[in-house]
C-alpha cells in the first residue's frame, strides 16, 4: 500500500511538472498563435480571393445586356424599364451574381434602363463599403491572384532584382565579413576596426538609406562619393546613382553590404577564434602556410558558421524594404524595386489588399527553405557539441 501511494506521488508530480512547463509556455503560445498563425491563415484566405467592385458604367452593361437577352432587341439607357417584360429577371439575375437585394418599390414606372443602373450602383457599393465591418464582397478566385503575377510586369522585375540582391548581396557581404574577420584577428588594432565596421548595425535601415540618398547625389558638392572623384577629376560632372536604372539596384547592394558586413565579421570572428590552437600549431610544424591553413583546417571547422551567416543573409536579402523604400520607392520607373516594396505599394497604394497577400505568401514560402535549412543546422551543431 505504501509503495502505491509513493509511485502516486510520483506520478502525480510528474503530471504537476509538465503541467506547470505548459502553464509556463501558455503567453507564449498564445502569441504565436494570434500575431503569427492566425494572420499568416488570413494571409493565405485573402490571396484565394477578390475584391468586387462595381461602377456605374459596369451596372449600365451589364443591366443593358441582360435586358437585350430578354427582349432578343437592342435596348437604350432611355428606355423605361417596366415596359420591357422580364425586366424582374434581369434585376435578379444582378442581384443574384453580387449577393444584393433591390427593393423592387424603389423602382417605379418612370425609371429608366440608366436611372435603374444608378440605383444598382449605390446597392452595390453599399455592400461593398460593409467590407470594412467584416461584411464585404468578395468572391473566390482560386490560384487567380497567384498566375496574375505571372503577366505583371513589375512582378517580374521585382523578382529580378531580388534575385540580384540574393546573389551578390549574400557573396559580397560573406566574402567581405569572412575577409575582415581573419585579417583583423592578425593586427593588434583590428578589435577597433571591428568595432567600426560593426557600428552601421546599431543604425537603422532607413537612417542607413537617408544617409546613403546624400552620399549618391549627384551634384559633386552634395554627394559625398561624386565629391571624391571631382578631386581627381576636376571635369567630372556626377553620376546620377539613383537615377539611373542600370545602377540603382547595384547602388542600393552595396548599402546593404554596408550595413551588414559588420554582423558577419563579429559572427566569424568569434567563430576562428574557437579553432583549437594546437590544430593550427600542427600545421604550421608540418608545413602549412596560412592560407592552406584557412581553407583546410579553420573554414571547415567553423562551415556550421558561415551556413548560419549566409541563411541569416539570405532570409534578410528576401525582405529588404526599408533601404529601398528610403532611397528610390523603387525608382527611377521601377528600376529598383523589390518584392517587400511591391507589396507595400499594391497594399497601401493600390488598395489592392487581395494581390498583395498573394505575394506575401510568394515570399513566405521563399523563406521556409531558409529557415529549415537553418534550423537544421543549428540542430546538427547542437548534437556535435553534445
């Protein structure tokens, strides 16, 4: 009876122990689940639909075409509706297509085909103006939202400069971290250097922008990088780096590279600094120089490091907004524009919420291979260390 009531206890402390852990993990959970779960669902909801709007110049159409069906003869706006039989079905098959109600008393004999299309516009746009209380028109469109960027041009460039982005962003600003991080380790004032290069890290991505929008001007007595090569060349007159669309993006790279070389040089240097001393002394007894010692003993002992790093670039290279909204809007004509951008302006400039979630969804699903890739790295450094 004793050893009962002991593996009880047991027992039941165990259930006490995992129900407090979950008790402990509730806030959290809750979080995830209303600022991350449930608007990426919302997300997801909104990209399968469409906004339907509806103008007058629609209604009198669409009105006119159902009434020619029914009366088999060409109708007028002047016409008086209720002289033309079936006008009922016509008004129903409208009401039936936009999810409306017309009260038939509203429309008297006097009416016409014209008079009768205004007042299926305001029914409408009744409707639609409810959306904003959870009462909208919107209709499924499937995969629509999804092949429409397939013919948006503006889709496509902005596809292709994030591509640009991820390709030489992420190569420039491993190399140059990586480059930084090994050479600073030698000299006796590369902690100050370090420190330095990192320093752009503690600003933000638009103080980075401004400050960059007056290094790029044009004018030699305002841009700081034009001003530089007047010096040389006293005949020079300014390149017009944001103004031009073969350079802007390659431009707004390197503000980038700028910004985050100092993030990468402190991970790999306290990466090489973890290399076992005696592993480097071997080597440089049996002969090595240094650059055999780099790439045969420090860069695979700290690979689990740089595939972070250029995980860590590539998952920020795939949302880069704020640089781009700062400096260009994704001028000049769209030269420089990128998907976070495009979003933003479809969303808030356009209106066009519905589009825009599809191509933040395009983007979320972007990321996840980044970030299981990075996950799964960080597992396997984790069972190495164990």
């Amino acid at each position: 009876m004793a050893q009962r009531m002991r593996e009880g206890k047991r027992t039941g402390g165990f259930k006490s122990k995992y129900l407090f852990s979950y008790l402990w993990m509730a806030p959290a959970i809750i979080l995830i689940f209303f600022f991350l779960v449930l608007p990426t669902f919302q997300t997801i909801k909104l990209s399968l639909h469409e906004k339907i709007s509806f103008s007058e110049r629609e209604a009198r159409e669409l009105l006119q075409s159902e009434l020619q069906n029914i009366k088999g003869a060409e109708v007028a706006l002047t016409d008086k509706i209720q002289e033309i039989a079936g006008w009922e079905q016509a008004i129903a098959k409208i009401e039936d297509q936009y999810k409306v109600t017309v009260a038939y008393e509203d429309i008297s004999d006097t009416m016409t085909v014209k008079q009768t299309a205004e007042l299926l516009t305001v029914t409408v746009n009744t409707a639609l103006r409810q959306e904003q209380s959870g009462v909208g028109l919107q209709r499924f469109v499937g995969l629509k939202n999804y092949t429409r960027m397939l013919e948006d041009p503006e889709m496509k460039l902005a596809l292709r400069n994030n591509l640009y982005w991820l390709v030489l962003f992420t190569i420039f600003v491993v190399i140059a971290g990586m480059l930084i991080a090994v050479l600073s380790d030698k000299v006796s004032w590369g902690k100050l250097a370090k420190t330095i290069i990192f320093m752009p890290m503690a600003i933000s991505g638009a103080a980075g922008g401004v400050i960059w929008y007056f290094m790029y001007q044009k004018d030699v007595s305002t841009g700081t990088i034009n001003a530089i090569i007047n010096v040389f060349n006293p005949q020079f007159e300014g390149i017009a780096f944001l103004g031009e669309a073969r350079l802007v993006t390659f431009a707004l790279i390197a503000v980038g590279v700028w910004m985050q070389v100092g993030f990468c040089t402190v991970l790999f240097s306290a990466a090489l600094q973890s290399v076992p001393v005696s592993l480097i002394e071997m080597a440089r007894i049996e002969g090595a120089n240094s650059l055999q010692i780099f790439f045969r003993i420090e860069l695979p002992y700290i690979w689990s490091t740089v595939v972070l790093v250029i995980t860590q670039m590539i998952m920020w290279v795939l949302k880069v907004f704020d640089i781009v909204f700062t400096m260009t809007h994704g001028g000049p004509f769209g030269a420089s524009e990128v998907l976070a951008n495009r979003i933003y302006r479809t969303d808030f400039n356009l209106g066009d919420f519905n589009y825009g979630s599809a191509m933040a969804v395009i983007l979320f699903i972007a990321i996840i291979p980044v970030l299981i890739l990075n996950i799964r790295n960080l597992s396997r450094e984790e069972s190495i260390r164990e």
